[in-house]
C-alpha cells in the first residue's frame, strides 16, 4: 500500500458515516493520527487468523469479507463501500482477524493503529460512546451471521443425513424386490426342469414345460440386463445415428406382443408415410419404448387399448403412448423416475417389476438431449411424449 493525498473533507464524511455522532475534534484527531493508503485491487488488506493492530475506514473502493467455512470453501460474508469500517478486532482485544478483507477495486482507505485508537476513546467519552456503539453493531451482525451459517450448516448436515436414510432404504427395499423378483422366475424354472429330468413330462407337455422355463428364464435376463445397463449409462459413447423409430416402435409391439394379450389389450400403432429418422442410438431407444409401452400395458383395465403414435414436429421425432390405465397419483407423479420407485398394488390388482422402466427411460432421453414427459391423473390413464432430434435438423 502507498501513501496517497485525500481532501481531509472526504475523509471527515467517511469517518462521520462509519461512526454518526463523532464529533468534528473528535473526527480531526483520527485523521491527524491515522495514514492515508492507496490499496491495488485485490489486495488481501486483513487475513482471517492473524493477530494485527490496526483498525480501517475505508474513503474509496469496494472491498470484499469472506471467511472460510469447511476447511476449503471461501464464502462472502459482505461487501464494503466507502464510509464502511474494517479490522474492529484489533480495538477489541488481541484476537485474530475473523474474516479476509480484500480490496475488490483500487481503493483508499485511512489506516489507524489501535494506540492512537486507544488514546481517542480515553480523551473523549463521546468518540468512546460513538465508535463502540458502531464496533459493536458489528459484532452483532456478525454473529447473526455466524448463527445463520450454523443453522444453514444444521439444516444441510439434516438433509444429508435424511438423503442417506432414503438412499438406505432404497437400497434395502431394491435388495427385497430383486431377491423376490429373481426368486419367482428362478423357482419356476428350476421347479420345470426338475420336473422335465424326471420324466413327468411327455411330448406336447415336455415341450410347454421348456416353453416355460425359457419365459422365466427371459424375464431373469431382461432384469439382469436392466440392472447392468443402468450401471453402464455413463460408458455409452454418443456416437449417434439415424434410427427408424417406425421400425423401432414395430419392434418393441412385438415385444410386448404376449403381455397385451395376457391382459387382452389392444395397441393401436399410426405414423405418417414420410416421419423423418430420428438421431440416437437403436439398441437404446428400443429400450425406452419398451419401457413405457410395457408400463402403458401393464396400467392398463383389461380390454382397454393402447395408443402409440410418432410424428414429427420440427425439430424433433415425438413418440407419445396413451393408455386408459390407472392412472398416476399426484403424490406419486414427481418420483416416477427415480429408480425402484413402483407401484405394487392397486383396488386389489398386484404388480410386479422393480421399477426401473421409466429411470432407464429417463436417462436414455437425457442422454440423447431430447424430453420426456408424462400426464396423469388417478384413475384416468396416462399419457408420455418423448422428443427426440430428428436426424436431418444441423
């Protein structure tokens, strides 16, 4: 900091807003005994932790308080302008600075030792009375902030704590539904085959009871798969390509061919003659209109029929699956992509699946920059659009 000529009027109106109700001998006597310093913009002028002695008020500049929380983040407590005061601990008494001041632009500051301070307040009551009411004005503020970080901190600590005894029981719920899910197929299967070895099965039997095994059998890969896909999200390049999303949704139909007709529902597929190809990759797009055509299916009254269209609406494929299903609850709408979330039963309708068709959706579409979105009201059906680029749009 260098030595810097002020009008001694600016430092008087300076120190009379820092310190209302000084008095004019009071205020000539600090600007006797204090020195005027020019401050280059980010100067560090006070280090939080060090023991100094000498008390600021600053004339021009703005100038930034910070103080480290957590051992690493540099928080702003406030932002000084001229006529604000800095550096009270060293009236005080010999503890360390509190917080870092830093100049934030060249400024100019009057610089005062805390002897000449201590002087001040023995000689004139009035400038005593003045300066601690401000000092200690700041002292209050500055443990309002204190308090207010701590309660910022609490409330955090709180959330954190909470975030862990979801994600807990999320995981203990997944472990239950995946041991029972698993469980089905696998006792099937393994009941089937046993029963195969021994015989008790004989031509048009044998080959329906290895028809059955093989159905569990699928249903215990497709959720292995669904599990490690989602765990390989982040490794799939986005090395996209033209997809035909009318091949596509043809694809995932009959895929979902022999759920329709347990539950006799009827999918109804129309796509214009010139939809243009959309931009991602097939193998997981599949994956999201299987998901929601299965979850479509699944919701659905018996009897009822499910719509898939595609269209285009420039720029972007639109997929959207309507069914007259059961519809989603408003409470449980927002956590439809969150993983494991599912609804088990339903007026006495049990459902299986672990709940992970519309997480894998959802970060499928993210993946590809596109949107998914989803309208439903209990017990009226839903109704999801994906939005997909379409391949010919730069």
């Amino acid at each position: 900091m260098t030595m810097q000529t002020i009008d001694d009027q600016i430092i008087r109106r300076a120190l009379t807003t820092a310190f209302p109700g000084i008095r004019p001998s009071d205020a000539d006597f600090l600007i006797k005994s204090g020195e005027v310093k020019q401050v280059p913009a980010s100067t560090v002028v006070c280090a939080e932790g060090e023991v100094e002695y000498t008390f600021y008020v600053i004339l021009d500049g703005e100038f930034r308080v910070s103080k480290v929380i957590n051992d690493d983040e540099d928080r702003q407590l406030n932002q000084l302008h001229p006529g604000a005061f800095f550096g009270e601990m060293a009236i005080i008494d010999n503890a360390p600075r509190a917080a870092t001041v830093a100049s934030l632009t060249d400024a100019t500051v009057l610089e005062i030792h805390k002897g000449v301070f201590e002087k001040a307040l023995q000689d004139s009551p009035s400038m005593s009375q003045a300066m601690m009411r401000e000092v200690s004005k700041r002292l209050r503020d500055n443990d309002e902030l204190a308090i207010e970080d701590l309660r910022q901190k609490a409330k955090e600590l709180a959330d954190a704590y909470q975030q862990l005894a979801e994600l807990e029981s999320a995981r203990q719920e997944f472990l239950t539904t995946i041991a029972h899910e698993l469980r089905t197929p696998l006792t099937s299967a393994s009941g089937f085959m046993q029963m195969v070895r021994l015989g008790m099965f004989q031509g048009d039997d044998a080959q329906g009871a290895l028809e059955t095994v093989g159905r569990n059998i699928d249903i215990i890969v497709s959720l292995t798969n669904d599990i490690l896909f989602l765990q390989e999200m982040d490794l799939i390049l986005a090395d996209f390509e033209p997809v035909d999303m009318q091949a596509l949704v043809a694809a995932a139909v009959e895929a979902e061919r022999e759920h329709a007709e347990k539950y006799d529902i009827q999918v109804n597929v129309s796509a214009p003659d010139d939809l243009p190809a959309a931009l991602g990759d097939a193998t997981s797009l599949e994956r999201v209109v299987v998901a929601v055509l299965n979850n479509a299916i699944k919701f659905s009254s018996i009897g009822r029929a499910v719509d898939v269209s595609l269209a285009y609406v420039s720029p972007h494929v639109v997929l959207t699956v309507i069914d007259e299903g059961i519809g989603i609850t408003e409470e449980m709408l927002p956590r439809i992509y969150d993983r494991f979330v599912r609804l088990e039963e339903f007026e006495g309708r049990l459902f299986g699946g672990v709940g992970l068709g519309l997480s894998i959706a959802k970060e499928v579409i993210d993946q590809h920059e596109g949107s998914i979105e989803v309208e439903s009201k209990s017990k009226q059906g839903a109704t999801v659009k994906v939005l997909l680029k379409a391949a010919n749009q730069d």
